[in-house]
C-alpha cells in the first residue's frame, strides 16, 4: 500500500540529483525572506476523530504550577497521557528498553511555546535539563510570529546504505554495478517486504571510487515514517554478496550512513526588525552570523546553540539524537571548512534567517513504540507525520539559534541564563555562584 500524501503542514521536496562523490551543500548565506505560511487544519488522528484546535500561544505558563499547566493541556493531551505523565517511566518499561537497567533517569519534560511552523501551531516538547533552552525558543518563537512564524520543507525520507569493497582492481566496477541496478535494488526489496508493502524499498543507487582500489555503494532507500536505520542496513547487508560478486574484491562494512544527504530539512523566518528592538538588534544578529561564517571555532559554538533545541525535542520524541548530531556536525564540514548550519540577512526590513541540516528522524519503530512519555509527546504535537517533525525540529533549531545570537549581540546571554540557574540552585539547595 502506498503511502499517505503529506499533510498540509508539512512540505516535501523530491530527492535532489545525486553528484559525482560527495557534494557540497552549505548553508545559503543569503537567507530568502519567510513567505506568507498557508494556514493548514488540526489533523484527524489514527482513529479519525479530529483534533481539538490548539494554540501554542500560551501568556504565562511559567508562572503557573505545574498541576495548572496539565490542566491547561486539556484540549491536547487525554486523561490517559496526563496519568502517564505525572508516573514517569516505569521500571519494567526501562528494563526492556535497555541492558543492565538498575533504575530510571530522569528529564523534565518541558513545552516550547509559540510555534507556529507552515501557519499551524505545535507544542514543542523538549526533555532537558537546561531551562534556559526551553526559555530562549520560546522568546525566539514568538519573534518569529511577528513575522507569520516559520515556513519549512523537507526531502522525502531517503536513507543511504553503504557496502564496502576493497582492493577491487577493475576500473570497470561502476559500470557493471549499474549494469545490474534494477537486480541489485530488486534484491535489496527483497530484504524488506513490509517497508516495500507500506509503499518505501530501494530507489537508486551509485557507486563511488575512492584510493588505494576502495570502492563504496550507495543505495538509497525510502524509509516511510521510520527513521530507517534498521531497515538500511539489513538493505546493505542483503546486497553485500552480490555487490561483491559484480565489482569484485573484499567485502568490508555494510551499514547506514549518519550524513543522509537526500534526507534534509529546511526553515526559514523573516522577523520585523522592530519586533526585535530595531535595526541594531537585527544587525548584531546578523555581525554574529557573519562572525560564524568566517570562523570555525565560532561555527561550532553557533551550531551547538542550534542542536540544543533540537537535541531537546530529538529526546522529548525519542529520536537517535546521536546520529541526528552526527550530521548536523558531518554536513557542516562538508565544504572542506566547518561552517554554520543557520545564517542571517537583513532584507526588506526584515532579519531573514535560514537553516538546512540533515534530519533523520522517524514517528514509528524504536521508542516511539516502547517508551509511554515519547508516546504522550506525539500526542501533545498532534502526531506528526516524519517530514513534518523534521521541519518542527528545524524551525526549533533555528529559534535557538536566534534567541542565543539576540542575546550574545546584547547584553549577553549571561544575565537571563543565570536567572534561571539561580532559581535551579536556590529550589534545589545548591550554591548558585
């Protein structure tokens, strides 16, 4: 059966040409002003009954305790997930999503507020530690709503396998490997009925020639709903044989790539300047980009900034935050010079900022099935489809990164992060110095 279309709050985009090697594909510079969102409806979930409307605009929430707080979910969340909520994970649960378990560690589950992603609201949960990340893309997300909010699109969900082959002699390898494509994806299906039943399986695949006689295989495969890292490498591992046959010389790894370049997403936001002080403001924003284009180890610090919003969802909705920081990091680096995955502009009197990454992430499998408090945050963000999750942590993403070069080009971000590590300290017992 073929897949569902997109919803009408998520855009995807066909997969982009593949390149000879390894392309380069860096950040644009010169951000394009947000276009004017189109306003899509609340879903139906799985069971076809609709959606209450939801708002993320929520005035002081963090004033309330955090009993108010459920309360004022009530529209979002069933009394089921509220009780799921308030127990945490169990013990029995733990035990059977991982080895040794000797008992549970916890994270707040936070809400980011203000979202408004391709002219619909989302409730961003966020599992972390640090307040002031949940703080700063909220702030940053109500900016962006002066703006008509975030617009975003995403690449359909293909996932790359890469089968190894050493000392292969014959310069006629790719050749042959293409010769035999339609036999080698037809194999690689094989491996994966029901991925092939639910409309994804093996699309294309490419061969490349690196030194010393190593010659590596792609096949790409669309993953549906699933972040695919299974599924790709039993593909990699079920073509091995073959591949070696035809290309010759020693079968070595066969396993998924973490820098899936035909899996990206993108967002973007154009804020009026007033909205963020003035004109200076804007400008120090964007003197910070340009401080990160040009500087390494300026990127890095920019790129973290950005992965604390979406490390923090990636938790929250039981994504493999480590592969979706590999890379971020990976393709930042791509270009020969480790670069700022976000950039800002000021245009039309407005700051224009944009961002694209690599976002692997998936809304079945894994713990999406296993870990109650995952399934209570899809369920706060309306049990978003992949491609639309991705662009919701893209736009998170780059609303971290704004509110932290808001801050740096100000007063500093020092003042509001120590607020709220005092008010840790002082609630916890701790010294707040």
């Amino acid at each position: 059966m073929a897949q569902p279309a997109p919803r009408t709050g998520a855009t995807e985009k066909p997969s982009p040409k593949p390149a000879p090697g390894i392309p380069s594909p860096i950040a644009n510079p010169n951000p394009i002003p947000n276009p004017s969102p189109i306003a899509s409806p609340d879903p139906a979930p799985a069971n076809g009954t609709p959606y209450a409307p939801c708002t993320s605009r929520l005035p002081g929430f963090y004033r309330r305790t955090v009993e108010e707080r459920r309360a004022l979910l009530g529209d979002v969340l069933s009394a089921e997930a509220r009780a799921v909520i308030a127990a945490g994970l169990s013990i029995d649960v733990a035990d059977r999503m991982s080895e040794n378990v000797v008992g549970c560690h916890g994270l707040p589950l936070s809400l980011a507020l203000n979202f408004l992603v391709n002219g619909r609201d989302y409730l961003v949960p966020m599992a972390v530690e640090e307040p002031s990340v949940v703080a700063a893309a909220s702030r940053a997300a109500l900016f962006a709503r002066a703006g008509g909010g975030f617009a975003g699109d995403a690449d359909p969900p293909i996932m790359t396998a890469q089968v190894q082959l050493d000392d292969v002699v014959d310069a006629g390898a790719a050749a042959r490997v293409a010769e035999r494509r339609a036999e080698i994806l037809a194999l690689g299906d094989s491996a994966i009925p029901s991925m092939v039943a639910r409309g994804g399986g093996c699309r294309d695949l490419e061969v490349r020639v690196l030194e010393g006689g190593l010659v590596v295989v792609h096949i790409h495969v669309d993953v549906g709903e699933a972040m695919g890292a299974n599924v790709v490498d039993t593909v990699a591992e079920a073509t091995a044989p073959l591949l070696a046959e035809v290309v010759g010389g020693r079968m070595g790894l066969r396993i998924l790539t973490n820098l899936p370049l035909r899996r990206l997403a993108r967002a973007r936001v154009a804020i009026p300047v007033a909205t963020l002080g003035g004109v200076e403001a804007a400008e120090g924003v964007v003197r910070a980009s340009r401080f990160a284009e040009l500087d390494p180890m300026r990127a890095v610090t920019h790129n973290k900034g950005i992965m604390n919003g979406i490390d923090a969802a990636a938790v929250a909705l039981g994504q493999d935050w480590r592969a979706i920081e590999a890379g971020a990091h990976a393709y930042a680096a791509l270009g020969g010079s480790y670069r700022p995955l976000a950039t800002w502009r000021v245009a039309g009197g407005a700051l224009c900022g944009r961002i694209e990454l690599p976002l692997a992430v998936g809304t079945v499998g894994g713990a999406t099935r296993v870990h109650p408090g995952v399934r209570v945050a899809f369920e706060i963000m309306r049990a978003p489809r992949a491609g639309e999750l991705a662009i919701v942590m893209a736009a998170a993403g780059l609303a971290s990164n704004l509110a932290a070069l808001h801050a740096l080009a100000g007063e500093g971000i020092q003042r509001g992060h120590m607020r709220l590590h005092r008010r840790r300290c002082v609630e916890g017992g701790g010294d707040a110095r």
